[in-house]
C-alpha cells in the first residue's frame, strides 16, 4: 500500500503526530473545564448544595473530572508552586483523616465530601486548567449564575415572598430580604460579593476590549446591588474589605509600574472609593429593610453571635489539640448553648472558632498556613505578571491573569472579613468557588506549560488527585439513592404526604442502614398516623413503630435531643412513663437551656399527674423564652423549633 507520507518524511511523522497530540490534549482540557464549570454552576442552583442529596450531584462531575486526569497524567508540567500544594494536601488530608475519626459518622460525613470536592476543584484548576483563557469561560458562567441569583433576589427582594428556581420553597424567616437561588440570605452575600470584586478587577485590570470592560463594570456594580438586597450585615462589611482591598492591590500595582501617576491615583482611588460608599449608603436608605440592617450594625455587640462563639470557645477547651471532630458543633453548640439563644446553634458562626472547635489547634494551624503561603504566593504573581508584562510590553494596559490575582485576592479579603461572623465555607457551593480562587492564587496561569518531566510534588499531587476523584465518583454513586430518598421522605413528611413518607424511608433505610435523619422521619410518619387514628390497638401499633424508629436513630446520633423527645411522647402514648421520663431527661441533658425541652418534659409530667413538677417547668420554659407551650401534643411540627430554614425550605 502507497504510503500517504514522503520516504524521507519522518520530521513530519513526528510533527502531525505532536499537532495530533496536542489537539487531544486541548480536548481533554475542555472536558476538565465542562466538568467543572458545570459543577460550580449546578451546585448554585440546588440551594447551595446544603443537603448531601443536593451537593452530591456536583461532587460527582468534580470526582468524574478528576479521575478523568489519570489519562493526563503524563501530560506536560505546569510547574504549580510546591509549597500551595503541600499545604492543600495537608489541609484536605487532615480534614478528612479527622472526619474519619470523628464520633459521630453521620455528622463528619458533609465534611469529608466537601473537603475531598474542594480539593478536586483546586487541583483540577491547578494543575490541568493554567491558561488563562480556560478560566476567563468559567468566570463567565459564574458571572451567568450571579445574574439568575440577583434576578430571583429582586423578586424577592420586591415581594417579600419565598419565590425560588426549579420547584425549591423559603421559608419566610428572612422576609423581604433576598436570598436568590440560595436558601440563606448571608450565603447569597458571600457568593455575590467574591463576584463583584471579581468583576471589578476585570474592568480595571482586564484585556478584554471596552464594550467587554464596561460589561464587567456594570456586573460589579449588580452584583453589589445584589449583596444590598440580602441585608447581610457581614455582606456589607466585608464588601468594604475587598474594596480597599482592591484599592490597596492597584495602587500597589500602579506603584510598581507607573511611579509618576502614583499620586494622582491615589487621589483618584481615594476619591472613587469614598464616593461609592456614599452612593451606597446613600442607595440604601430609600429601602426600610437595608436601612434597618444597616442600623444594626451599631448594636452588632447585642447580637447573639457573640453567645455561638462563646459556645465553640467552650467546646474547643474540651479538646483543644485535634478538636472534638468534624460536624460535632451541632450538639456541642446545643450543650454549651447560652440561655439568650433560644434557636439551634447548626454552626458557630464564625468559621475560625467552629474549625479551631472541630479540629483544634493542628486544624487552624494547617488552615492558616494554607491562608498565608496563598495569599504570598498571590501577591508575588501579581508583582511577577506586572514587572514582566506591563512594564516591558509597550502598549500594554493591562492583563486577564493580573486580573484574575488581583479579583482573587480581593475576593479572600472578603472571605478572611465575612468568615469572622458567618459559615460561608461551609455552604458547598460557596466553598467550591473559594477552592477555585485559591486555586488561581497557588498556579497564575502565567506559566507557559513545560515538556520537562512533573517535578515529585506535581506528580505527587496529579496521583492524589485521581485516586480522590475516583473514590469521590464511587462513594457518591453508591450513596445517592440513599441520600435522594432520605430527602424525599422529608419532604413527604412536610407535605402531610406520610405514606409516602413512611415507603421513601424505608427504601432509604433499607440502602443505608446508618442514616439517623431517615429513622426520625420515618418515626415522624408513624407517629402522625397513630394520632390520627382512633382505634386503640391500630395507634398503639403505629406509635411501636415510631418508637422502634426513633431508637435506631439514637442509636447513631445519641445526642440528638429531636429523637429523645419524640420517643418520650410515644412512650407516653404506650403508658410506658418510666422510659418516657427517662427520654425527656435525656434531651435535657444534651440541651440544658433550650426553653421548649422544659415544655416538652412539662407535658409528661401533667400526664403522669404531677403538676407541681409541670408548674416549675412551664416557669423554667418560660424564664428561657419558650414559646408556644400551649401547643405541645402528639400532633405540633415535625422537629423542635430552630433557626435553620434549611431544615424546612428545600423540596
């Protein structure tokens, strides 16, 4: 057969067989990116991912994309920075180590997930997206997502309603103010305000043309509307870090490559920045709800943040070296929770105190190393793209990786500000898109990609990377349908749908056993019917099963105060008062100054015909600020009162 290459033609075997390479090596790139953005994007549409069966649908396009590296695995350097990924590998491996070993499985478990996808995020960006082109079309899909976010915030914001995407319901705890496709209006705040400064660096730092610019202007100015519209005071005060943040970051800039113009940017600066404020402050008082948030900043040493962390202080003395593990705030918060806090402390507020708390002092430490080798490693790009491009290129006004840092750093300075009095890295989505931007502080993108061989920690991180996104492929695979039919059974149940609840329960149990939540709504189901019902054996059968449920559910979450008095009012209704009284005693005793268990026991003692007990009770109640009392029976909602419109918002 004719050969279709010259005889001699071996230069240009090898040249198509590069280009050829090349171009395989552009189409995995693209896959990498698809998977991702599409991750990032579809987590901000459940909600945030805030429940497994939400996040765990982009948990498993990062772990698809991350074992999908195991092909690219000799793909050529691009020499990351050795000292960012040590410290992510360190930060990602002690987390999930801790989370192994943690007390209580079913609490740990939302923390191993994230730190294992964040990780994936990191790497993937690191390692197998450097240009910066790659990451200029994820920022614009973001930028996508942030538009849908601010719209559906305007509606809500305009309405006062609990209007959500694709079939999700808010509770009306947070009113007129807007929350976007997120559940928590702080949550929407963290994510808008990383935008805002991210577009901002764009149409100041960015290549892209004027028309191009002006668009990202007006996207920071929307989004920083859209951060008014929450009423997130942490929001508001950590969108003025970034500002000066920013501000900082470009006159430094301007100092390096333009000294003579340093002052008049100063001036310029100074001058932009304050009237943005005041147009801000202004802006904000024509609107009744941001004026009132803004006033409570000034009482912001009233708010009952103060007693959460006073709360994690105390846990993090019980344990103070590894902490008392992932996830066990939600029950340490509840035992050393202050009486002026009468909602479920789920976090500290305050992701410094809830990770030195959780993980102690070997957590925070290997936290902060993360924080600081990234943000020195940020700062010295910026400095490296800057003396090298815009000052020896002529012409040059600016560039996308520059812009890239500088939105980046600003955005963490954000974070680093919002993290004192919130939990946004613990919201799934918000955390993913932080693992993004330290991603593109550790590897700029600036580096032209190398033929020389991966140096040990690349390679090294390249391995970890794939076994990660393999694991985290099959470990959500396995567990979705569990997770998915645990949730529907919760939604049943909230719906007054019980038989459906009951059979969604018990599919979930029957694919994971281990599942304390699916236990408690399928007792909720049970003990609804019973008391519907009116014959005596027929209630009597479905409060047994309540109570069989309700027990395996302790059985692998002891400390969870929902399961201990939902038994004792079913052991109530099967006269069984001895364990009754035991079971309310034990609900206090996880919750000592939560008002509603005094209610709860309060109950049971009129039944067992103690009313001077019942008298001091309601008074005990009371004194802590319970209310509602008069409403306790077999019949009232399906868990004790609290503050997260998590736990009754998602379908």
């Amino acid at each position: 057969m004719a050969n279709y290459f010259p005889a001699a033609g071996c230069h240009e075997l090898a040249v198509a067989k590069h280009a050829f390479f090349c171009q395989c090596q552009h189409a995995v790139q693209f896959a990498y990116l698809a998977l991702l953005t599409a991750a990032l994007v579809l987590i901000q549409c459940l909600i945030g991912g805030t429940r497994l069966a939400y996040s765990f649908p982009a948990y498993a396009l990062v772990g698809l994309a991350a074992g999908l590296s195991l092909f690219s695995f000799r793909k050529p350097t691009v020499k990351p920075a050795p000292l960012c990924l040590y410290s992510t590998l360190l930060l990602a491996g002690y987390v999930v180590v801790r989370a192994w070993f943690s007390p209580n499985a079913y609490l740990s478990q939302a923390d191993a997930f994230l730190a294992v996808g964040a990780l994936g995020v990191y790497l993937l960006t690191a390692l197998y997206l450097p240009q910066t082109l790659h990451r200029n079309w994820l920022v614009g899909a973001l930028f996508a997502v942030a538009i849908a976010h601010i719209i559906v915030g305007a509606l809500q914001f305009k309405d006062g309603a609990g209007f959500m995407l694709f079939g999700f319901t808010r509770g009306g705890a947070y009113g007129s103010r807007a929350s976007g496709m997120l559940v928590c209006p702080n949550h929407l705040a963290g994510f808008l305000e990383a935008m805002a400064l991210l577009a901002l660096s764009i149409a100041f730092w960015g290549r892209w043309r004027l028309p191009t610019k002006m668009a990202a202007g007006y996207m920071a100015l929307f989004c920083f509307v859209g951060v008014a519209m929450t009423g997130s005071r942490g929001g508001y005060l950590s969108c003025v870090v970034g500002l000066l943040a920013f501000a900082a970051l470009s006159l430094w800039i301007v100092w390096i490559y333009d000294r003579q113009r340093f002052v008049l940017t100063v001036v310029a600066t100074v001058l932009a920045v304050g009237l943005l404020l005041t147009g801000a402050v202004q802006f904000m008082q024509h609107s009744t709800v941001m004026k009132q948030r803004m006033s409570q900043i000034e009482t912001a040493s009233e708010d009952i943040r103060w007693y959460n962390w006073l709360a994690a202080i105390d846990q993090f003395k019980t344990s103070p070296l590894l902490g008392t593990g992932a996830g066990t705030h939600l029950y340490y918060g509840r035992l050393f929770r202050r009486p002026q806090i009468q909602v479920d402390p789920e976090h500290s507020h305050n992701d410094y105190l809830e990770m030195l708390a959780e993980y102690g002092i070997v957590g925070e430490a290997l936290a902060i190393f993360f924080l600081v080798v990234h943000i020195a490693r940020g700062l010295a790009l910026a400095r490296q793209v800057t003396t090298r491009r815009i000052c020896n290129i002529p012409g040059m006004g600016g560039s996308d990786t520059l812009a890239l840092l500088v939105g980046g750093l600003s955005a963490v300075a954000a974070l680093l500000a919002h993290s004192v009095v919130d939990f946004n890295l613990h919201i799934p989505g918000n955390a993913l898109l932080f693992a993004f931007f330290f991603a593109v502080l550790g590897s700029s993108g600036m580096e032209k990609i190398s033929e020389e061989r991966a140096s040990r920690p690349e390679a090294f991180a390249r391995g970890v990377l794939a076994l990660a996104g393999m694991g985290l492929l099959a470990t959500v695979t396995l567990r979705y349908e569990a997770e998915y039919l645990s949730n529907r059974a919760r939604v049943a149940f909230e719906h007054g749908e019980l038989e459906e609840c009951t059979e969604c329960a018990e599919r979930a149990i029957e694919k994971n056993p281990a599942n304390p939540q699916t236990y408690f709504f399928l007792g909720e189901a049970c003990r609804a019917t019973g008391a519907m019902l009116v014959g005596y054996e027929t209630r009597q059968n479905y409060f047994n099963q309540a109570i069989e449920a309700y027990r395996k559910g302790i059985n692998y979450f002891p400390q969870n105060e929902n399961l201990w008095i939902r038994l004792g009012q079913c052991l109530d209704a099967t006269e069984a008062f001895d364990q009754a009284q035991q079971a309310y005693l034990n609900a206090i005793a996880s919750d000592p100054n939560l008002g509603i268990l005094y209610g709860y026991y309060a109950a049971h003692l009129r039944l067992v015909g103690d009313l001077e007990g019942a008298g001091q009770c309601d008074a005990a109640a009371r004194e802590l600020g319970a209310v509602g009392l008069e409403n306790i029976g077999m019949g009232e909602e399906p868990s004790l009162r609290n503050s997260s419109v998590q736990e009754k918002s998602s379908p």
